[in-house]
C-alpha cells in the first residue's frame, strides 16, 4: 500500500511516519484485502491536532475519517480507530450480502464541475444564462449495483452517488433523503 504522510503547517516527523504506517497497515489489513494507497494528513486548529485519514481499496471504496485531540499521536489513534470501524461494518455488510466480487470496480470517466455561485446582494440580470465554470477536474464514476452503492455512500458518508448500475449500465444516483431514508434514481 502507497502511503502519502503529511502536516498543514507542522512539521512531522519520521517517528510519527513509522507509526502511522504501522497502525494504519495493520487496521486495514485485518478488513481489507486489497488497500491500494493511504491518505493521512496532520493539521492544528487552535490547541488541538487533527487527522484526516482516506484510504482507497481496490473494490472502489474511499474510507476516510477524522479526530481530534490534545496530542498529535491521540488523534491519530481516534481516527484510526473509526476507519477500523468503517472497515469493519464494510467487511460484514460483504459477508452478510454474499458478494464475491471477482474484478475490481470498473471506473468510468466524467467530467465534474464547479460553477460560480451568485453574489450575495447583486440582483441584477445576469447578461447571459450560462454559468461561469470556476473549475473543471476528472470523476471516476463506479460501476455498482445499487446495494453496493448505498453501501459506498453510506461508508464514505456523502450526501449522494453517482454511480453506473452493473444490472444495465444507465446512470443513476443514490442520496440521503431529508428524512432519513435513501433516495435512488434511475432514469428510463
């Protein structure tokens, strides 16, 4: 597994490296069979340190987490311990489900973008109807079925999927509802 070890304006050193890499390895490996790369990224914010962590697994899920704590190798230790639980829960929704995925996740190239949003006081009439792109980057869009991906969505905690249906390859989307439930998708 590629590891990408990093501080925001701290300074960390190989000691912390060496540990991350051995705690994060072995809580991945005991759930995950095919870690492809690790994301763990240091900051502070006030008198507390913060972890991100984001690992990608060859079956096409993102895991991530993050905490908090007084003391930068605490907070490593909290959000390792909620992507072992992520993990947990991912491996047992598998079990339970009875997927034996032979392939990997096929991804499909798309285009994502980010458009400038109105002012916050300026009412006046826009002079054309087409929004300004802000900026333009790459989305891997999976091939699921939609089990998979309200699994997906649910672990990486996003509000929505876009996602290929395995069952005959239309675009759908699933979401977080307002009231709780998922929402899906699937145009005819």
């Amino acid at each position: 597994m590629r590891y990408q070890i990093s501080g925001k304006q701290i300074d960390i050193g190989d000691a912390l490296q060496v540990y991350v890499k051995d705690a994060l390895g072995a809580a991945v490996q005991k759930y995950a069979e095919r870690p492809t790369d690790a994301t763990v990224i240091f900051s502070r914010s006030g008198h507390e340190y913060v972890c991100e962590a984001t690992v990608h697994l060859s079956t096409g899920l993102t895991a991530s987490a993050k905490a908090s704590a007084s003391e930068i190798h605490a907070s490593f230790d909290q959000c390792a311990d909620k992507m072992e639980k992520q993990l947990r829960r991912y491996k047992r929704r598998l079990k339970d489900h009875h997927i034996k995925r032979s392939q990997p996740v096929e991804h499909f190239a798309g285009s994502s973008y980010i458009l400038a949003g109105s002012e916050g006081g300026d009412e006046q009439e826009p002079e054309s109807l087409q929004p300004i792109i802000v900026a333009e980057m790459e989305a891997k869009i999976p091939s699921l079925s939609v089990g998979e991906a309200v699994m997906q969505m649910e672990i990486a905690g996003a509000p929505m999927l876009v996602f290929r249906n395995e069952g005959h390859d239309g675009v759908n989307v699933v979401y977080r509802r307002d009231d709780g439930n998922v929402g899906w998708i699937d145009p005819r």
